[in-house]
C-alpha cells in the first residue's frame, strides 16, 4: 500500500484493485479499475459486511506514458467472472514512485508516467 500523503494513491492498496478495462487514445491511458481504499484515504468509508475493504470504482489516467513493453490488448488477456456476473481482468500488480515518476504494472502491460501526468478519479461517489 502507497504511504505517503502526499501521494494520489494513499490509502489505496494496489495489489487489491480490480482492472475493469483500459483504452488508449490521444497519448492518454485509462485504466477502469475498482480501487480498494483503506482508512486514511479521503474517500475511505466503512464496508459492507461482505467486503472485506471499501470498494469503489474509478479511473487511473495517464498522459503520454511510456511504454515498457507493448501495450496489452483486452482481449488478448484472460478475464474472471465473478458469481455476481462482474467482469474484470485481474489486480494490479504494482505501483512504484521514483524521482518523480509513476510505474504501473498491469493485466495491460507496464507504463511509466511522470507524476504531473498522472490522475486517480473515483468516478462512484
């Protein structure tokens, strides 16, 4: 889990968010995702009984990101479905900031992007 207040991500842990979809168009990544935010993020509230944390769904985007690799198309990767008959392509799998820079590995492939080009929005308030 990302630590520092100053961060967008604090109070989300990472390895907990569910990739929903990506698209990139114009030099702009958007990562769907529903994102697991604990106590101490701004948007944290309690969960329900079933949840484990709170749960809500947002977007990463990011602007003229690098790309480490190639950029992984959706349906070139497996999907989960879960009994409720959501959809989703599996967690992130990290998020490491360096001398200003973002990492972001993924079902989507792996992109670096400057902080100033990064934005978290939660998009179900």
């Amino acid at each position: 889990m990302i630590s520092d207040d100053a961060d967008p991500l604090y109070g989300v842990m990472v390895e907990d968010c569910f990739v929903l979809g990506w698209s990139f168009e114009n030099q702009v990544l958007t990562v769907e995702c529903s994102f697991s935010l604990w106590p101490g993020n701004p948007n944290y509230e309690k969960p329900p009984p079933e949840d484990w944390t709170c749960y809500k769904e947002g977007k990463l985007i990011l602007r003229n990101p690098q790309l480490i690799g190639k950029l992984v198309a959706m349906e070139n990767v497996n999907k989960s479905i879960d009994p409720d008959g959501s959809v989703d392509f599996g967690s992130l799998d990290s998020a490491l900031i360096d001398d200003g820079q973002l990492t972001r590995h993924g079902p989507f492939g792996a992109v670096k992007v400057a902080l100033d080009d990064f934005q978290f929005v939660l998009t179900d308030e």
